[in-house]
C-alpha cells in the first residue's frame, strides 16, 4: 500500500482555505463580469461575501471529504457500495453545507449592514433558493474533492511503483556487478599464481612486479562500489589487467590504445571493457602464436560512445555467429539493466582475421546526466 501523505497538518489546512478562498474570488469575479456583459448590477461586496463564505465552509468540510474517501476508496473489488456510500454522504453533506453557508452568510451580511448602507441582509438569496442552488453545486464539489483526492492517491501510488521498480532495478544491477567481480577473482588468481610460480623459478624480480600488479588489481576491483565510473578509471584498471596478461605474453602482446583526452571523463559501466578484453585474448591472442594486437579505443557518434575492443587472432569460422560467453553475456545484461535499449554489446569479425567486440552507450560526462532509470 502507498504510505499515505494526504494526512491534514495546520500546513495543508492552510493550504485548502486557501485553495477554496480562491475558488470564492473566481466565482465572485465570474459573477461580476456575467453581470456587466448582461447590463445588470451586483453588489460585489455581498456576493463575494456569500462566496468566500460558502467554499469556506466546504473548506471545513474537506477533511471529512478525504476521511471517507481514505476509508471508502473508489476501488478494488467493493467499487460499488462504495459510491452507495460516497453517494448518501453527499445527498446529506451537500444540503448541510447550505444551510451552514445561508445562516453564516445571513449573519455576516446583517453585521456589514450595520456599517455600511451599501449591503443589506436583503442581498441574500431566500432559504428556499440557496437550499436547491448551493445544494446541486454541493452535490458536485463532494464529489469533486473524492476524485481529486482518489486521483492523488493513484498518482502516489504510482510514483512509489516507478521507485521500487528503479530500486529493485539498481539493485538487480549491483548484483549484476557483484557477480562478474566473482567470476573476475579466480579467473585472476588461477592464471597469474600459476605464471607467477613459474616465474620464481626463472626471474624473482618478475614474479615480484607480477605479484604486486595482481595485488593492485584484485584492490582496485575489490573497491568499485559504483556502477558507472569515468573511462578513465577504467582504463587505468584494464591497464592493470594487461600488466599481468604481457608477464604471460611477453614482447608478443602489443597494445594499441587511442581514446581522445576529452573522452576520459566520460562515465561508462564498471568492468565493462576488462571482459572484452580477457575475451580477445583468450580466444584471438592465446589460440593463435602469429597473433598479438590488442586494440583499445574510444569515439564519438551521434550522442553516443563507442568503446571498441578488435584482436588480430582467427576470429570467427566464417558463416558462424560469434559466441558471448558468461562474461560478454554478463556485460550485455549490465547494459540493459543501466541504458535500456539506449545501449547495445555487439561482436563481429574485424574484416577477415580477428574479432572486434564494440559497446555503444549514450555519451554523459557526469552523474548528473543521468536519467532515473540509470540510478
């Protein structure tokens, strides 16, 4: 249920004098102007009198309005005795609300006769006339404040659906975060122990540098809370990762980077490029002992980002579809859950050899930029 924030305080008291107090004014100007296209006369100062004070009183009325409009709300499955209900309460609020307007109205109208000639309790309508009139207009204003206030209640509602949605949906992203830094770990620890055992058995000094780049990078990852961070932090992670793969690869792992200064400050998925990265090697760089060109690089398009990640290795058997493996699949999912169909994770073959995997997301130098749908 919507956690109700209708509940009448001295401020929303305030609030719907006023509010009625206005809607007095209006009916008085109404009235006047009606009067002077027709050639007539109105004592405005009577008839705003009469005014004021009749939607004044409904002002008193309105909380009981919204009390039985909380209680008997117009749906779910008692829909109909519901407005049997809200039905009777206006045949009897609306004429109770006319009789309290017409003794007020008589008596404030006999208190301003006494100081000024130009009012006269004459200026007010008969019993009789004010009963029917201001009854039908009482009629319509109960149900007026039922609707408006059913209405505020289901656009309450509605707002704490769209929130639990982009919570859950946060969530959900977090947890999408959570699981590829899961994956990232042993991946990590399985590949680099094992080379950095080998290595102290041939160069202590390598395997010492090997061990602190793996610490930093196990760190770095470990920390990352956000889901979106500027490209230059991710970068700088990749580069991490890199370190490590070239203790592996030696001189046959060369890496092309060409992302333009003014990109750096953009915000991008966290591991976003680190799995299109692992996957290039794993499947182009490692399965192939002619191949060693990583690219890594970053443009501009049409309100958009284009991060693109393209390996010198066989690539696809032609006429098949590259593969997402868990972590691409990871990624893909990532980015529906952030950008919706704003993004897009696609892998081909880069143009006979190799495989080139591209992320395309909307362009946002700052969280600000954000959409709801992204927090």
């Amino acid at each position: 249920m919507p956690r109700d924030t209708l509940a009448i305080g001295p401020k929303r008291w305030i609030l719907i004098v006023c509010a009625w107090t206005i809607v007095g004014l209006l009916f008085t100007v109404q009235e006047i102007v009606l009067a002077r296209v027709d050639g007539g006369h109105v004592n405005w100062l009577a008839f705003g009198a009469i005014e004021i004070i009749y939607w004044n009183v409904w002002a008193a009325y309105t909380p009981l309005v919204i009390g039985l409009a909380k209680r008997f709300p117009l749906a779910g499955p008692r829909l109909v005795p519901h407005i049997a209900i809200h039905s009777v309460a206006a045949l009897v609020m609306a004429p109770l609300a006319s009789v309290t307007e017409y003794l007020l109205s008589s008596g404030f109208l006999r208190l301003l006769s006494r100081f000024t000639d130009s009012v006269s309790p004459r200026d007010l309508p008969t019993f009789t006339d004010s009963l029917l009139s201001m009854g039908v207009t009482g009629l319509l204003t109960y149900w007026f404040v039922v609707g408006l206030y059913q209405a505020f209640h289901f656009y309450q509602a509605a707002m704490e659906r769209q929130t639990r949605a982009a919570q859950l949906q946060t969530q959900l992203s977090q947890a999408e975060l959570e699981n590829l830094k899961s994956q990232l770990h042993p991946h990590f620890l399985f590949n680099s122990l094992h080379t950095i055992g080998i290595l102290m058995q041939e160069d202590v000094e390598a395997a010492s540098h090997l061990l602190v780049s793996l610490g930093d990078l196990l760190r770095m990852a470990l920390e990352r809370r956000d889901n979106e961070i500027t490209l230059r932090s991710e970068l700088e992670f990749v580069d991490k990762y890199l370190e490590i793969e070239q203790t592996r690869f030696h001189d046959r792992l060369k890496v092309f980077t060409d992302v333009p200064p003014d990109l750096l400050g953009i915000y991008v998925p966290s591991l976003a490029l680190q799995p299109l990265v692992e996957n290039a090697i794993k499947h182009g760089i490692s399965v192939d002992s002619t191949a060693g060109r990583l690219e890594i690089a970053a443009q501009r398009h049409n309100g958009t980002v284009r991060l693109r990640v393209r390996d010198d290795g066989p690539g696809p058997a032609p006429g098949s579809r590259p593969r997402f493996g868990v972590g691409l699949t990871n990624v893909q999912s990532r980015l529906k859950q952030l950008y919706g169909d704003e993004a897009s994770l696609e892998l081909t073959s880069a143009g006979g050899r190799g495989c080139e995997a591209v992320i395309t997301i909307p362009l946002r130098s700052s969280h600000e930029d954000a959409s709801p749908h992204r927090r």
